[in-house]
C-alpha cells in the first residue's frame, strides 16, 4: 500500500513537470498554424493585388525610395493585403517593380526567337502580426510578434489581334528639338513608329489567323487625305461641321462618322506634307510613308481623332485602338471642349465597340493620349475625352515607345 502511494506522488510529481511543456507545444502549434495560414494569405493577397496593378496600368514611379511603386500602386496593393490580413498590425518593406521587356532577360532572349513582349509586375510585402502566445521564462512561445512574406508575378502579353490608328501631331511644334530625343519631334516619332511595327510584325509572324494592322490619321490645324481631283498640297480636310458659316458641334457628333467629301476641302496655305494612311498590315509601306511626312502650321487634335475614328471604324479586327500623339495644346481649345461636351469621344468608343467581328464576336475599342515632353493633363478636353487614367506623359522616347506597346499588351496572365 505505501509503494502505491509513492507511486502515485512519482506520477503526480512528472505530470506537474510535463505541463508546461505540453502547453508550450500547445502554444507553438496553435501560433504555428497561424503563422502558415498567415503567409498563405499574404500570398493569395500580394498574387491578386499584382495582377489588379498590371491590369491598372499606372506608371509605378517610385514614391518613397526605389522599389517603393507609385502611390496609386501602393494604395492597389495595401488595400488586398488589409483586406486578406485581418489581425495584421503593420504592412511593411512593401516593394512594387514594374519592368519592361528590355531590362528583363527571359523576354529579351523571347524577342530574337520571335516571342511575344510583355511586361513584368512584381509585388513583395510583409506582415507584423501580435502572437496569441508570446511565451515566457517558463513556458515557450512565438515572442510579441511574428511576420510573414509573401510575393507575387504577373505579365502582361499581346493577346487578341488589334487595328491601331495613330492620331499624329505634324503641328509646326513638331518640328522642334526635345529633352527625350536626339533628333526633332517628328523624326523621333516616325522612328518609334518604326518599332512599334517591328514589334507587331513579329507577332503576326507567329499568328495563324489575324494579323494586326495601322494607319495614320495625321493632322495640324486639319487632316489631309489624297484624292485624285484635286491637289492635295493645297487642299486640306476639315471634319468640323459649319452651319450658316459657324462651327456646330452637336453637328459634327451626330455626323461624326460621315466621311467628308471635297466639300469640305478648305485652302490651307502651308509647307505641311502628310497625307491619310488606312489601315494595312503591309509595315514597310506604311513606314516608307511616314518617313516623308513633314509638319507645319497650327494643332487641332479633334480633327485627327474625328478623321482616325473614321478610319478604325473600316478594321476587322476584335480590339480597335485610338492613340493621339502630340506635343502640345490645340490652337482653339474652346472648340474642342465643345465637342466633349457634346459627346463626341463617347460617341467614338460606342460606335466603334457596337460593331462585330466577321464571326460574331464583340469588338473593344479604348482611346489614349500620349503627350510628348509636355503635361497632357492641362489639356481638359483631351483628358475629359479619353479619361485621366488614358492619358500618359512622355519624356523621352524610350517612355513613348513603352507607352504605346503597354497599350497593345492587354492581356494580363500570372506567374506560378
């Protein structure tokens, strides 16, 4: 009987020694499995908050130091990562890069096989998180806290075949020198055009079915195109509707897809030369072209887009793309504002995106302004007529080149 209660001390007495074990395993399992489920959803967030970036399209220049991201970036990104983390304390060391295909190798080495371009998003971030069972002295824990990281890719490729109208600025302006090239505006222009071509015929090289194809609406003060009766280096085309010799602008929108005939013609007395390019898929005829156009005289965007939605309007394909590059604010801005205000881009994207394509499917048509070295957002009929978040500034042409090809690859994929 005595042995039994020894024993039953000895029994006692071990058990009292493995408790604070036993809750020390306790509390390190429980945290552990937090801390994994934890950096499973820093994962999920950080995979979708990369992919809603790419498919914003904002242009991430840093805002707290390199790597930071932009800020609309960073306020993309902070909103999944909060709402996936709910017990988070702190969002920390979060990094957004965006990369273009020249600075990444893979998509290099991509390009001399005839791949497609893409660009690259990366997200990285950690999370602060208060442990359940910090531990002590006696008993262990996971400390206060405890962080998990989690990263993310994602790409954004050409997908469906696209017509692309250039809406091109040969205003006198044009002619000048800039900060972001070596050569005068419209020279850096015909030669980023130039690649942008390159680019799109390696694509159509590796398509079996539709090819991409551009044109060119180019303006000044009007747009030009070529017919036979009449001389076309005198004679210029006005895509403006006047009534009772004044400028309409309800007019012009309800007849903005009525191709002017030569009653339109107006005396356009300058050394301008460009013409109307349609839509081909023929680049080295279409570059041929441009390598002789030269600008002169006054601006008037609205012309050009009136005159480019036009001539999309013939493409066959599934994506339809306006872009108007220019360097500076059209001569009668009051005009133009008259326009937007009476519908006239609202009316360009409808029309354009209610077509079909020859089997059955919806077309998509966007607007974009590319400004060159100069802040396309003083320009409020433009940036009203596109939206804010399609209007870009360009320094250099690097930034123009990148600018343009982003808009073509729309089609966002992620990384494993």
């Amino acid at each position: 009987m005595k042995s039994i209660k020894k024993q039953t001390g000895h029994a006692a007495l071990l058990f009292a020694m493995i408790i604070p074990g036993l809750f020390g395993l306790f509390t390190l399992a429980s945290d552990g499995a937090r801390a994994i489920q934890t950096k499973a959803r820093i994962e999920d967030a950080s995979e979708i908050a990369v992919l809603a970036i790419a498919a914003h399209n904002d242009d991430n220049d840093d805002s707290q130091g390199v790597g930071s991201g932009s800020q609309v970036n960073r306020k993309i990104a902070t909103d999944y990562l909060e709402a996936y983390l709910h017990d988070t304390t702190e969002i920390s060391q979060l990094k957004i890069h965006k990369y273009n295909c020249d600075q990444i190798p893979e998509c290099v080495d991509g390009l001399k096989r005839g791949e497609a371009r893409f660009f690259q998003y990366e997200v990285e971030a950690s999370s602060k998180h208060t442990s359940w069972f910090p531990g002590n002295d006696a008993i262990e824990g996971f400390g206060d806290t405890f962080t998990s990281k989690g990263a993310a890719v994602a790409r954004k490729y050409q997908s469906e075949a696209v017509d692309i109208i250039f809406v091109a600025d040969y205003s006198g302006s044009m002619q000048d020198g800039w900060r972001g090239g070596s050569n005068r505006k419209y020279v850096d222009l015909r030669n980023i055009i130039k690649e942008v071509t390159d680019e799109l015929q390696k694509f159509n090289d590796l398509n079996n079915t539709d090819d991409n194809t551009v044109g060119m609406a180019a303006f000044n003060y009007y747009t030009k195109t070529k017919p036979t009766n009449w001389n076309s280096s005198r004679c210029y085309m006005t895509q403006m509707v006047n009534k009772n010799g004044r400028f309409n602008a309800n007019r012009t929108v309800r007849d903005i897809f009525v191709e002017k005939n030569s009653n339109y013609c107006v005396s356009h007395s300058d050394y301008s030369r460009f013409q109307d390019l349609p839509l081909t898929d023929n680049y080295n005829q279409f570059n041929s072209n441009v390598s002789q156009f030269y600008p002169h005289h006054g601006t008037a965007s609205f012309q050009g887009m009136i005159r480019g939605a036009q001539m999309l309007k013939k493409g066959k394909n599934p994506r339809r793309l306006l872009i108007v590059l220019s360097d500076g604010l059209d001569g009668d801005p009051n005009r133009h504002q008259q326009l937007v205000n009476a519908g006239m881009c609202s009316k360009i994207v409808n029309t354009l995106s209610a077509d079909k394509t020859s089997d059955g499917h919806a077309m998509k048509a966007k607007l974009a302004v590319v400004g060159f070295d100069y802040d396309v957002n003083k320009n409020r009929a433009l940036q009203q007529c596109v939206g804010a978040e399609n209007v870009y500034k360009a320094q250099n042409t690097d930034d123009i080149l990148n600018k343009i090809l982003e808009l073509i690859t729309e089609e966002i994929g992620h990384l494993n």
